[in-house]
C-alpha cells in the first residue's frame, strides 16, 4: 500500500488574543506540536480530538490553507512546501475540501457551484456540463441543479459541497467537521455518500470530527489529538478501535 500523505515533523503556531503573560512572553500559542503522520492510498483517515485539539488546524496543513512553520507536506510524492505559489495552485486541483459550513456561493445555482472549481482548475469547456451532472449523480442531486442554496436543506448543501470538490477528480479529499450541523439520519447518508466515494473514485479521504460514531462507521484509522499533540494512530476493526493511551481510551469510550 502506498502513501498518499506524509507529514513529517510539521508545527503551526498563531499569535495568541490574550496579554502576553510571563509564561507567554512572545505572545503565541502552538496549535500543533511537531507531528509526523503516513496516510495511505485509498484511505480514510480521522482526525480527531478534544476542543482545542489541533484537528482542524493539521487539516488545513495538508493543502497548505495554513502553512506550517516547519516540518514537510507530501502529497501524491510532492513536497508541498518547495513549491511556489503558481505550483501549489495547480497541487491543489489535486486536493479537494468540503468545509464545515458549506462555503457556497449564494448567488449562483447548484450546478453553477460544483462548475466554479471545474473553471478554476481550467478543465475543458465543452466537458464542464456532463462532468458538472456526473458529479451531481454521485451524491444523488441532479434534480437540484437549478436550484439555490436557500432552496435546499443543511445535508443537500453538503453534498452540493462535495460535488463541487470531487468535481476536478482529486486524489485527496479533506473533509472538516462535514456532519457537525446535520441530523442523524442527514449525517448517516453523508458518510454513505463519503464512502461509496472513496470505494468507487479511490480517493483518499481524511476527515476531522469529534464524533466518534462517524469514525467507527467511516474510517479505517484515526489519529487521536489533544492540546496539539499527536497521542496515538489507532487502526479501526469490525467497529472496535483500539486505543493504548489514557487520553486516547477517554476518547473512544466518551461516544
């Protein structure tokens, strides 16, 4: 099995809100401590973590959203961070994201929204429309292509989020927080939608979530976070996950 993502040593820290303290003299806090992961091919991955974890932050490190300060990104065999800007903008065609809170377009239909990244990414022209429809068959939304975002419920805005990003044909899809704002049964069809994807497309997917229902059902291995700390990659089997840290158990036995 190959690797698709390798981090290797990466760290992000943010210039903190609060007065700088004795303890804090430079005024900034690390949102991820020197971590190293190896996701492979194919794989669905968590991320997972208290408040505060770091998840997100790690997330947005693996298309470079955030740039680390240190440490290497590897996607697909490149090294994200020797890239230049022009560079990481064709890397990331590659790379797809669904965000927590939609992030569509108000003002353009739901076809409008999957063809946007489709535009961007220069694919060609006279196929946007049957790749635009392909995309909408996946996640069971073509009757909606004319419609507006106000004119569809929390989980149809979410597949339209999805639609948009598988649309270039990424190898990677980051997910984060995709389930935070729906109902069981939305939240149950969207990891249907997220694993039919992976086993169909092959892509990749890491995921971020705090639930840990969403990790039993969807991923394959899941890294347990805490205080920006990587405490342990625990492997998923028949719904079980094995967790040898005290942090780490208090996780999987919260759910």
């Amino acid at each position: 099995m190959s690797d698709m993502i390798v981090l290797k040593d990466v760290t992000k820290r943010f210039q903190s809100d609060s007065t700088k303290s004795a303890s804090n003299k430079a005024g900034w806090f690390t949102a991820v401590e020197p971590t190293s992961l190896t996701i492979h091919q194919g794989e669905i991955f968590g991320l997972m973590g208290y408040s505060g974890a770091g998840k997100s932050t790690l997330l947005r490190l693996i298309n470079l959203l955030e740039r680390p300060d240190s440490g290497e990104v590897i996607v697909d065999g490149e090294n994200l961070m020797t890239l230049s800007a022009s560079q990481l903008r064709v890397a990331r065609h590659n790379i797809g994201m669904i965000f927590q809170q939609f992030n569509l377009m108000a003002n353009r239909t739901v076809f409008d929204n999957v063809a946007f990244n489709l535009h961007v990414s220069g694919y060609p022209k006279k196929d946007i429309y049957q790749r635009v429809m392909s995309c909408l068959e996946i996640v069971d939304l073509t009757d909606r292509a004319k419609h507006y975002p106000a004119q569809l419920s929390g989980g149809q805005k979410q597949r339209v989020g999805i639609a948009r990003a598988i649309a270039p044909n990424p190898k990677v899809l980051l997910a984060d927080e995709p389930t935070s704002a729906l109902d069981p049964d939305t939240t149950r069809s969207l990891l249907t939608c997220l694993k039919n994807i992976n086993e169909e497309l092959g892509v990749t997917i890491v995921i971020v979530t705090h639930e840990m229902s969403v990790i039993r059902r969807l991923c394959h291995r899941v890294a347990l976070l805490h205080q920006g700390k990587l405490l342990e990659v625990a492997d998923i089997h028949s719904d079980t996950i094995h967790a040898t840290t005290p942090i780490g158990r208090g996780l999987v036995l919260e759910d």
